[in-house]
C-alpha cells in the first residue's frame, strides 16, 4: 500500500520567516526514514501505512514546542493507494508524461 500525507506545520507567533521552524518539522521526517519531497506551500511523505504517517505529526508538534513557540498551525491530507508504491515520483512521472 502507499499512502502520501501532504503536511503543513508551522508556528503562528513568531513573526515573518518560518524557515527555521519548518528544517525542525524536516528533521523529524527526515529521521524517519520515509521518502518525502519538500515544496513552497507543504512537504509530502510516503509511507505504506497511515499509522505510521500519523505518528509523525505528534513528534513534529513536539519539535516546535521544544522552539518554545505558543501556537501552531498544521494542516494534513492524506492519499491511500493499496497495490502501489513509489508515488512520489510515480504520480509526478505520469502527468509529464501525458504533457509530452
């Protein structure tokens, strides 16, 4: 099975730039293991189950708690596929294809 989460984590008091705070959310995805592509607006993780996704998002919670910030806005969306893998790169690969 593949599921992608598609997250978006970051504090709201702490002024402009989020940049900081968003390499800590990183690093506990990147200590995990799983493939995962940043983007502009959200990074998306790859995993072969939901749970394993979803105990991700308390860790990253506590990673900006660590920061000491006061509030924190996260948003989450989930993809399942059972039967398939690699949909990070595969779902990106199939649209350029088409436009070839």
């Amino acid at each position: 099975m593949s599921v992608l989460m598609e997250i978006a984590m970051f504090p709201t008091d702490v002024g402009e730039s989020k940049s900081k705070y968003v390499a800590e959310v990183l690093k506990v995805i990147d200590e995990s293991g799983f493939e995962y592509q940043l983007t502009p607006m959200a990074t998306i993780v790859e995993a072969e189950s939901v749970e394993e996704l979803s105990s991700l998002i308390p860790k990253m919670y506590e990673a900006l708690e660590k920061m000491g910030v006061g509030r924190v806005y996260g948003v989450v969306k989930f993809d399942i596929r059972p039967g398939k893998k690699n949909r990070l790169e595969q779902k990106v690969r199939s649209v350029k294809e088409r436009l070839s």
